[in-house]
C-alpha cells in the first residue's frame, strides 16, 4: 500500500473521471489508471464499476472512500504534529503558490512582511500548479496558499477547514508586442484575418480562466492558435518576441507596457478580471504564522 493510491483514489472518487483525475494528480492517464489497478489488488476487490459513465464506485469502493479520505487525513495531521515537535515548524512559514505569482503578486506582499520575520524567521516558497499548490495546502505541508479566485475556477477547499483573505484584484489583458510608434504588431481591433494567439494549457489555471471568458464573450475576436504554452513566463517571452497576441496578467506585463516593450492589444471589454486569495486552515499553525496572518488581518487595505 502506499499513500499516493489513496490520494489517486480519492481524486477519482471526486471528479468521476480517470482523465481529469490523471490530470490533477499530474500523472499520466494510463500510469494513473496502473495506480488504481494496484490499490484495487491490494483490496482485493474492484473499487471502481468498470465501463460506467459517467464513474461510479462499488460498493466496497464508496466504503473504502471514507477510510482513505480518514486516513490520508490522519496521516497529514500526524505530519503537521511532528514538524511542530521537531521544532522545525516554530519559526518557518512554508506558502504554496503559482509560478507566476510568486514572481510578481507574492513578491510585492512579502516585501511588506519581510520585517516581521526577524533575525530567526525563515520562509519558504513552493512554486507550482493550482492543484499542486491546493494539495500542499490539505496535506499541511504549507501553512499558506496564494491562489487565483474567479468562479471559472475550481478550488476545492472546505470552508469548514480553511479560511481565506483577498489579497489583491488582477487582470488579464490582451497584450501584444509593441512597434516603433508604441502601436500592438497584432491588434485584435484591426478586425480582418484571425490574430495569431499564444494560449495557454488548459492544465494551467489561467487557460481554463481565459477558455471560459473567450466561450462566453459575446464580441470575442477571432484568433489563431499559433502555439500553447504551459508556463506564463515563456508565454510572455514569446508576446515580446512578436509571435502573437496572449492574455497575459495586468501584474506581470504593467512594466513593459509602460517601458514601451508591449502594447495593448484589445479594448477593456476583454479583460478577464479575477482575485488573488491567500487561503490557511483554521487549525492553529505555528507561532511565526499566526503572527504573519495577525498582520494580514488587521490590515484593511489591499497587501498587493
């Protein structure tokens, strides 16, 4: 038996489906479906009714949910409990959060909190995706999580264990390389043929967030998808190399439109505005974290 079965079973359980389970448990389809072939000989007996659409559990396997679910529980508070005894938690705060984010939103608020670390305080940043940054999150290996809040995205957080704080409000804005005169290369207001666009994976949470406004956008433009890209910042590199037109966050490009690099490349209307939260659960953490939520708290203004 190992842990990682669980949480592959419990990811299946909840989205009742193999391939989105594979994709937020980032393995493959057909390794995820060896995983839960074992976990079942190990039982000794299918958890999961073969050839079912949508998914359903045996009955053995609505069972054994409960048990994992307990169990995989258990196993992250009994974690939590020795890094406090270990004392390696007293004095260190872990946050889990999105690459893009940490280089940008996250990087402008730590700087306001840098001080209240002191000489002893230490951070440590986890950079990965929304699913992977949640994960950190349940299985109390960070005691923060900055994450992107809109209602095109899941996040999958009980209210009843977690609590959360705005920390900031940003954008996606189409943005293109810019000419000599400052105008966007490729500017979907020109109308004409369809833009080249450099989109994003929809395994990243800014693809699903930018999938949806564009299907629902009652003017959306026509576009070329040129490429896709699983990483905002090689996306933002290829939008400065002129390939194309991409939604980039309003945080991560202000200064290169404002330095004359980049360029609008749309009207306001096709902005995609969304919140960044920071998330903790409502157990209490360790001494140097409840300090730096104290000061999140009490501040009433936005951090970022």
């Amino acid at each position: 038996m190992q842990l990682k079965w669980l949480e592959d079973f419990i990811a299946l359980a909840h989205e009742r489906s193999f391939t989105r389970a594979a994709e937020r448990r980032h393995v493959t389809h057909p390794a995820f479906g060896r995983r839960i072939r074992a976990l079942e000989a190990w039982a000794g007996t299918p958890l999961v009714e073969p050839g079912s659409a949508p998914l359903r559990l045996t009955a053995a396997g609505q069972a054994f949910l409960e048990t994992a679910e307990q169990t995989a529980r258990e196993l992250a508070e009994s974690h939590q409990e020795l890094r406090a005894l270990a004392g390696r938690h007293a004095r260190t705060v872990t946050l889990a959060t999105g690459r893009t984010l940490a280089r940008t939103l996250v990087a402008d608020w730590l700087t306001r909190l840098a001080p209240l670390l002191g000489e002893a305080g230490a951070l440590r940043i986890h950079t990965g995706s929304l699913a992977e940054t949640v994960q950190s999150l349940q299985g109390g290996a960070a005691d923060f999580a900055v994450l992107y809040h809109h209602p095109a995205l899941t996040v999958p957080l009980d209210a009843r264990q977690f609590s959360h704080r705005t920390l900031a409000q940003d954008r996606l804005v189409p943005i293109s390389r810019a000419d000599a005169g400052g105008a966007p290369l490729h500017d979907l207001r020109a109308g004409g043929s369809p833009v080249p666009h450099v989109a994003y994976a929809r395994t990243l949470a800014l693809g699903r967030l930018l999938e949806d406004h564009l299907t629902r956008h009652p003017a959306a433009p026509p576009l070329r998808r040129l490429l896709e890209c699983d990483s905002p910042d090689a996306t933002h590199e290829y939008v400065l190399r002129g390939l194309g037109v991409s939604w980039l966050p309003w945080s991560l490009v202000q200064g290169d439109c404002q330095g004359g690099r980049l360029a609008r490349a749309g009207d306001a209307a096709l902005d995609v505005a969304f919140d960044v939260r920071l998330y903790r659960p409502k157990r209490r953490l360790g001494p140097l974290a409840e300090v730096l939520w104290t000061a999140i708290v009490q501040d009433g203004r936005d951090l970022c």
